[in-house]
C-alpha cells in the first residue's frame, strides 16, 4: 500500500491486536501507573503470558520485513505450521532461559552512496522482543519527553516539522542548534542504558538480564562473528525504544533549563488546564521570562534533533554545553563539522527531508520550506528506475499494470510525505521533466502514452489515483491505464501532535480510531483471539482473526453478523486437496452455511436453505460453488422441491 497510509495501517492493527489478545487493559494499567511513579519488580510474567506472545507474532507478521530471515534461515513462513500452544511454549522457553543467537548484518544504501548496517535477528528472537516491546513501550510512554516524535506510536515526521515551524514563525525562535551525534546507534553505552532503563522503574532484574543479553548478541558479518561491546543494532525489534530511552535523558535535561525550571513563589493560577487536558503554562513563563534564564526548545526525532533559541550568544553557549554532557552523560561523541548553529532569517536549517528558513512578508518572518536538495536527487532517480520498469515492454498486461501501481504509490507517498513543504509544488516541477522524457523515451509504438481517459479503469487502485489526480492537466495514461503526475502536489500544513491522542488511555484511543471500539463485532474479535480449542496452526488462527475483520464479523453467503459460536472458518480449497492455511484460502461462515457446503441429506439441506436464506440467486451461486470444490453436487431449488414431495 501507499507509504503514509501504509504506516496508518500498521498504528491501527497494533491496536487491535491488542484488542484481539485482550491486551488492552493490560497495557492500560501499565501506562497509568508509570505515570504514577510505580516500581516495576515482576514483568517478566506478563511478557510470557499467552496472550502478549501471539499479539507480538500476529504484530510481526505483517510487517515488511517478516520474510527476511536471520542466520539460521528462517522466515515467519517456517512458522506457519507448527500449532499455537507449540509456538507459545518456544518462545517462554527461550524467554525463561534466553541465550540469543547471532545477528545478521546486512547493508543497506544510503542516499549519498554510503551504507547503513542493519541487524536481522532470528524470527524467535525477533518475537522475544516484541514481546518485551509490548510490556515496556507504554511505560516508557508514560515517561518519555513530549517533543520527542521518532519511533513512538502515533507521532511521526510531520508532527516534528510543524513545530519547528511553530516555534520559528510564531514563538519567534530563530536561531537553531544542530549537533550531530557520530554513529549513535552503534556507540550506545551499555551499561548506561540499563541504568536509565532502571531509573525509569523497569527494575526487574531479570528483564533487565534479559535486555542486556540483547545487547551482547553475537553478530555476524561476512563470515566473521564478534559481540559487540556497545551499541544497538537497526534492524532490532527492540532497538528503536531503547534509543528514546538513550536519548530521553537529553530531552529533559533541555526542558529543565526553561520549561520545567521551577518558580519561587508560584501560584495556583501559574498553570490552568486546556481544554485538550493539558497545562496551560503561559503565566508560569511570564515570570520565568523577568530571570536571567535563556529560552530554550528541543525537538527529536530519534538521534536527529533541534534545539530552538532566541539569540546568537545563547545558541553558541547551548551547542558547547550539549556536545560536552552528550560526552560526559552518555559517553556519546558528537562530529564537529554536521554540528551547526543556523540563523533562520539568513540560511536554511534541514530537518527530516525538509529545509526550511524565515523570509519577510507582509511585515513578518513566516516558514518557507523546500525538499531538501539530497530528497530530490534521491526521489528523482528512484522514480526514474520505477517508470522505465512500468514502460518496458511486458509479455503480459498484468506485468506492466503492477509496475505502473508500483510507480504511482511511490509517486504518491512522495506526495504524502513531502508536501508539508511550502514550496513542494515548485520541488516537484523540478523532477517532473526527467520522469516526463523517460516515459517519452522508453515507450514503444505499441504502448500508447495519451492523455484521453478510458472509459473504464483497470482495477480499484486505477480507479483510486484516477479519482485522486483527476483534475491534473498532467494526467497520462499508458494502455489505459493511470499515471499519477508527479509535479500535482499541494502544500498541506503538517498538524502538531495532539495531546489527547494516547494509545495507552480509553480517551486516546477513541482519538485515534474512533469506529474500532464501536465495531459490533468486537466482542466476538475478542472471543476469537482468546480460543485455544483449536489444533489448528497458528498460522490458520491468526488469518481466521484477519479475514473476520475484512468481513467485518458477518457471514460471507448469508452476510448475517455471528456471534463466537456460529463462526466457522472454512477452506476454499480443502486441506486433503492442497489446500492452505492462507488468508486467499480462508472464508467465514456462520455454523449453518458451512454444514451446507458439506450435505447431502435432502431433508436436511431444504431445513438450512430455509434458515440461512440462501434461496437467492447470487447467495445460492456462491455456495454451490464451495460446495463443488468439495466434491458435492449444486443445490437446485426446484429439483430439491420435487425430491421432498
């Protein structure tokens, strides 16, 4: 799917893994009473529990990288398989008495022709640390800085660039600090980090025990195996939390020099709640504005970060002094050529894929933002390669319509992301005329390139980005088929991070998917994900969970809403047939129906026809059809009357 609605998609199904497995409260709890100041001795339980491990492999499974193995070769396919309580029982055990095996190193390249190390654990570890992600994230949440946006659920890239762009056009902070922290991911000190995991109130020792054996993992590089003596390696489940924890400490050291400086003689009214739930601090900083104190604002995105003030002296001061407590506090070294000190009103500060300044207009300084220039060179080439893949000449129809929908979502998510650029129309234009000669160039007599539009679209997703572009002067079409123009993208204002949304309260989540709760068939979700009657793979239990949301609980022939004990999932394709454990091959039925598809008896055919409903035309012609593929003969209404006289 598109990239940004991709990333949609994956927020929404961890939430309702959660609510599946009944995780919901669980982590509720969890956040609430971090947020209390609680102590966490004994989590370890609550990590091997039942319901915690298959949220973590169902969570796992759909991502894009489930299929990468690690050294010994596995993928979550070899899973698919082996029973439930099979997997259940593999991964307590390897919890209980954890002893990792070596990381994969593969890499990555990066825009400006380097590499990027990655680490691939083995599919058992990597849901080990799911699990433990599961337990820690919303008591890490519940502790972690505000302005903080990298890696946390329900915070991304836009949130962090709307407010830089707050605080530089409307709080008027125009001088930014970039320091560069060099290699941060492979230099994490481990004995630090296990102290801020401590500090935090994660204070179980065997968790802990367990963390830093995670650490200490082998990696193998080349054929050369060595375990590292810090570090966390990208690629880890559980390497992204560990680095807000890492770098958590740097947040509040930064909000404790303005925003969280205490004030002799405060007042009740200092502080008055918003309408969102939040603090209202403006007469807080009134009085903090009559001391001697320099303001100051971080903004992080995992290592990337900003720190916005008001003045050249206090930028200068503030950039040494962070360099010198990133070496003393987290032996952290920083490159002193990437470290900088922007003025906004006279250069551009890049932060994310986006580079932004202060003009003149109208009297005031406001935002103007463009792709940064390393983003077009690396956008334009990578549309180049899609669109002389979607032009080739194809032996089948099917080919080339893949490659186009290939290039269109690339087209599109480039769109998503980068236009909270100001100027991304001019951007775009810029990378418009290469694509265009590209299409021009690789296409043959045969492949008509026009701007007529079919009279029918190949398929949803043509019709989709037809809908999307339609008002495009740039609209082309390559055998009828749509390509997305690359220089129609409007600017759309990046949105700040909303204080009410929280995955990890009641509240939050309603925010954040408002119909997932109020769904009918909820409590059924929940009854499906809790059975352990079944000794059927875990591979066929987690698609059953999967295609009865895509049906939204109802029956796909008589299209009735079940209840828990009326669902049966059913093989399109039988087992003794070939038949699989996939999604494609699964359907949800009500008890009725699929005791339809398998009989024979007259009598009893004639009592479940008149109870289902399935006496219309096109219900009656999908059931035959299932029940053909099982080898049983099609119902025909008027034969079936004849036979019960």
């Amino acid at each position: 799917m598109l990239t940004m609605q991709r990333k949609d998609l994956l927020k929404k199904s961890s939430i309702r893994n959660a609510e599946y497995y009944d995780m919901i409260g669980v982590q509720d709890k969890l956040y609430a009473e971090s947020a209390k100041g609680r102590v966490f001795t004994d989590l370890i339980s609550i990590i091997c529990s039942d319901a915690n491990i298959k949220m973590a492999y169902r969570n796992l499974k759909g991502n894009d990288g489930s299929n990468t193995p690690g050294v010994d070769g596995m993928t979550f396919e070899n899973l698919c398989g082996i029973s439930e309580m099979e997997l259940i029982a593999k991964v307590k055990g390897k919890i209980l008495n954890y002893q990792p095996k070596a990381v994969r190193r593969v890499y990555i390249p990066k825009p400006n022709g380097k590499k990027r190390p990655l680490g691939i654990p083995t599919v058992i570890d990597r849901i080990v640390q799911q699990s433990v992600l599961q337990i820690l994230e919303p008591i890490c949440e519940a502790k972690f800085y505000d302005k903080s946006y990298g890696f946390r659920p329900n915070r991304n890239t836009k949130n962090a660039v709307a407010m830089c762009y707050k605080y530089a056009q409307r709080d008027g902070f125009h001088f930014v600090v970039d320091v560069d922290i060099k290699g941060f991911f492979d230099n994490v000190n481990h004995a630090k980090l296990l102290k801020q995991i401590w500090t935090l109130g994660i204070q179980d020792k065997n968790l802990l025990c367990l963390i830093g054996k995670m650490l200490k993992a082998p990696i193998e590089d080349k054929g050369e195996r060595f375990v590292p003596d810090k570090g966390t390696p990208q690629g880890g489940v559980l390497s992204p939390l560990l680095a807000n924890i890492v770098l958590n400490e740097l947040d509040w050291w930064i909000a404790s020099q303005w925003e969280e400086m205490p004030v002799h003689h405060a007042l009740p009214s200092d502080t008055y709640p918003n309408k969102n739930g939040t603090l209202n601090k403006g007469n807080l900083y009134k009085k903090l504005r009559q001391s001697k104190l320099k303001e100051c604002h971080i903004i992080r995105y995992a290592d990337d970060f900003k720190i916005f003030c008001k003045t050249y002296g206090e930028a200068v001061r503030l950039k040494y002094a962070v360099e010198e407590w990133l070496m003393d506090r987290l032996k952290l070294e920083t490159s002193k050529e990437k470290s900088r000190i922007t003025n906004l009103k006279t250069g551009y500060s890049e932060f994310l894929g986006i580079k932004f300044k202060l003009i003149r207009k109208s009297g005031k300084w406001v935002i103007k933002s463009h792709m940064t220039d390393k983003a077009i060179t690396s956008q334009q080439k990578k549309l180049k390669k899609a669109i002389a893949e979607a032009c080739r000449s194809h032996s089948l129809e099917q080919s080339q319509h893949n490659a186009i929908i290939a290039y269109n979502q690339m087209v599109v998510g480039m769109h998503e992301y980068y236009n909270m650029a100001t100027m991304i129309c001019a951007d775009v234009h810029k990378i418009f005329p290469s694509i265009d000669r590209t299409m021009k160039t690789r296409l043959n007599t045969k492949q008509s390139l026009t701007k007529e539009v079919p009279e029918k679209r190949k398929g949803g997703m043509d019709e989709y980005f037809y809908q999307k572009y339609q008002n495009s002067k740039q609209l082309r079409f390559i055998n009828g088929m749509v390509v997305v123009p690359v220089a129609y993208c409007k600017t759309c204002n990046p949105m700040c991070h909303s204080p009410t949304v929280n995955r990890y309260t009641p509240e939050g989540r309603a925010e954040i998917h408002r119909m997932l709760l109020k769904d009918a068939y909820i409590d059924v979700l929940l009854q499906l994900g809790r059975d352990n009657s079944t000794e059927e793979s875990i591979e066929f239990c987690d698609n059953r969970l999967a295609r009865f949301v895509a049906v939204k609980g109802k029956c796909e022939v008589s299209k009735q809403q079940l209840l828990f004990e009326d669902v049966v999932c059913h093989r399109f394709i039988p087992k003794e047939q070939g038949g699989t454990d996939e999604y494609k091959n699964l359907r949800i039925v009500h008890k009725d129906v699929a005791q339809l598809i398998y009989e024979t008896d007259v009598n009893t055919i004639h009592r479940l026809i008149e109870k289902t409903g399935c006496k219309e035309s096109t219900k009656l012609t999908k059931l035959n059809k299932w029940r053909k593929n099982v080898g049983r003969e099609p119902i025909n209404l008027i034969t079936l009357k004849q036979s019960l006289k």
